[in-house]
C-alpha cells in the first residue's frame, strides 16, 4: 500500500474510531440513566366492528396506560359519564384526537382537556368538556370518532386535537386485501419511510442532539414530512378528504368546529423546521370553516424533550398538557361565549359569527 494511502488511513481510523467509541459510551450512560418505561395494566382497548377504525376503547373499562390510569365511560371516552340529553343552559365540548388528546402517560385530571374544563368553569361558564381521543388513531379513525360523538353525545363545539403524525397510516391489524392499488402503495413507502427514521431516532444520543438543534433534526427527518404534506402525497389528499367530510357534518348538526394544531416537542424556537408544515395544515381546516389554534407560539422558548413524559416517549407530559390548555382558554372561551343560550323570558343571547 502506498505510503500516502497508508497515511489516509491511518489518520482515517484514528479520528473515527475514538469518536466512535465516545457515541457508544455516551448512549450506554443515558440509556443506564434513563429511568424505566412505563407499562400498561388492564385491556381498555377491543377489536372495533366498525370498518372505519381498527379497535375502539372497552365501554366501562380500567386500566393503566403508560402508567397513567385510564377509566373509560360508557361512551368509550376516556372521562365520567355525562346525561344524555344534555342539560339544558350547558355548553357541551368534545375532544377527539390521537394518543396526544387521549393523554397517554398523563393522569386524567391532568390531560388539557380536563384542565380547560376546569379553567372554564372558573370562568363562570357552565360548560363539559369530554375526552373522546384515543391513542393510536390516525386521520380516518378520527373521522370516523367524529361522525359517532356528533351523533351520541350531541356537542355545542368539537376540539380536534392534531399532531403532525395524524395523516400516517397505522399498522394493520386486520388482514389486508391480497391486491393493492398504486395510491394505497405510496401512502405506505412514505409511511415506511418515516418508520425507519423513527428507528433511527431511537438511539438516545440523536434524539438527545436533533432534539435540541434544529439542523440535524431537519436533516434527520424534515424531508419526509415535506414529502408527507406534498401536494401530490396520497395522504396529505386522504387528510384534506377526510377534514372535509368532518366540516359537513359539523355544518349539518350546526356543530362549531376548532383544530388545535400541537408542535413537534423538539426544537421550540425560531429555528423550529415544521412551521410551514403548521401554516399548510391551518389553511386546509380553515378554508372548511373550522377555527384553528397554532400552540406553537404557546411552546417556543421550551425545552422540548422536558416537555416528554419519558426519553422514549415523546407525548406531552403533564406540564406540556398545562401549556396546551392555558393556550386554549382564550380562544374556546370565545367559542363558548357565542353558544350560551339566552336566559329564560330574557333577551336575546350573543350572536354566532
């Protein structure tokens, strides 16, 4: 071998290699700090007849979800039970979502949704607020939840809680159709693709730097969100239907609607590389008449991962669900305060924009 080749090499190993050896030792020390994941006790979840979602949560149930307890009403909402019909003079709230609205790892008093009902009832205003999400949904179970809480528990206002996963398809639990069409086989090449970075991002000492700095965040994984919310993307169109069926039937039953749009927990501040990602998702739910909350402000100059209720699980801890509801109060105030019937022989109550 040449004497410069050997020289290339040389320097080659010796830079890499301690470099190397640093990375392992630094994700042996935070994978012996991490504290342990928490497990889940009890079924709160069955198979769902409903060709639309893939299992729904078992009416009545307990549980403990991430080692947060999960009680489940008759409803399979995640919250006490509540009269049907609804009581007269109260304004009735309900949020659907994924995991994030659920409150996974988060105990139920403390997930945003109980929160806003509390800090609205401060407010003087008679008002429920009632947990529908459940964790593991994507965009066509959501819509789907949508259709069954408009039509049961009879809502004044809608809060849909979004995360920037929400368009991905899930993992089947049913068996597949042998045959695949050509759109179905893109939307799961960008769904596989955006799996195998999470993998990536499993090593403790990338989530710990690309988490923090936003360069190598979006290096890791920008691509395939813009890929993912793309015009051309059969899953940005899947997202765009499904909202829209969701507006019909919010303008049928004469439902307010709002769209809370939550933040990658990662890098909170001006640098933060899913802000036109946020924008896109906005202007499609407001061209379908729905109000929309952009919780990104509310986070900006907060250490993300901080905010996760474990290093491998990047929900929102119960000090994130806290910044979410505080967020919120305002404009679903707002919302409540054009619902409020008028008082019985009195005047006429606020109008509804």
């Amino acid at each position: 071998m040449p004497s410069r080749a050997r020289t290339f090499l040389f320097a080659f190993i010796t830079t890499l290699l301690p470099l190397a050896l640093m990375a392992i030792g630094w994700e042996i020390v935070l994978r012996w700090l991490e504290p342990p994941l928490p497990g889940n006790t009890g079924s709160i979840i069955r198979p769902s007849p409903d060709a639309e979602k893939q299992f729904e949560l078992i009416p009545g149930s307990t549980g403990s979800v991430a080692g947060a307890r999960s009680t489940v009403n008759s409803f399979g909402c995640r919250d006490r039970e509540y009269q049907i019909p609804k009581p007269r003079g109260v304004v009735r709230i309900v949020g659907i979502g994924d995991s994030l609205t659920f409150g996974q790892g988060v105990e139920e008093e403390d997930t945003f949704l109980a929160r806003l009902e509390r800090d609205l009832t401060a407010m003087g205003l008679r008002v429920e607020v009632i947990n529908c999400g459940v964790f593991g949904y994507n965009v066509n179970e959501e819509a789907r939840r949508f259709q069954e809480v408009a039509e049961l528990l009879e809502p004044d206002i809608v809060l849909i809680g979004y995360e920037l996963g929400d368009p991905l398809p899930n993992p089947p639990l049913k068996k597949e159709a042998a045959s695949a069409t050509e759109e179905s086989r893109a939307a799961r090449s960008l769904a596989q693709r955006h799996a195998l970075i999470d993998l990536v991002k499993e090593s403790r000492v990338l989530s710990f730097l690309a988490y923090r700095y936003s360069f190598l965040l979006k290096k890791f994984s920008f691509s395939t969100w813009d890929s993912l919310y793309a015009d051309g993307s059969p899953l940005w169109k899947n997202l765009a239907d499904r909202y829209t069926a969701m507006a019909a039937t919010a303008r049928a039953r004469k439902i307010d609607v709002a769209v809370a749009i939550v933040p990658q927990l990662s890098n909170l501040d001006e640098g933060y590389p899913f802000k036109s990602i946020h924008d896109r998702v906005a202007a499609m739910c407001r061209t379908q008449g729905m109000r929309v909350v952009d919780l990104l402000p509310a986070f900006l100059g907060q250490d993300g991962p901080r905010l996760w209720v474990h290093p491998r699980d990047r929900h929102p801890n119960a000090e994130g669900h806290r910044i979410i509801a505080n967020a919120l109060l305002e404009p679903v105030a707002e919302m409540v305060k054009l619902r409020v019937p008028p008082p019985v022989g009195g005047g006429p109550g606020p109008r509804r924009k």
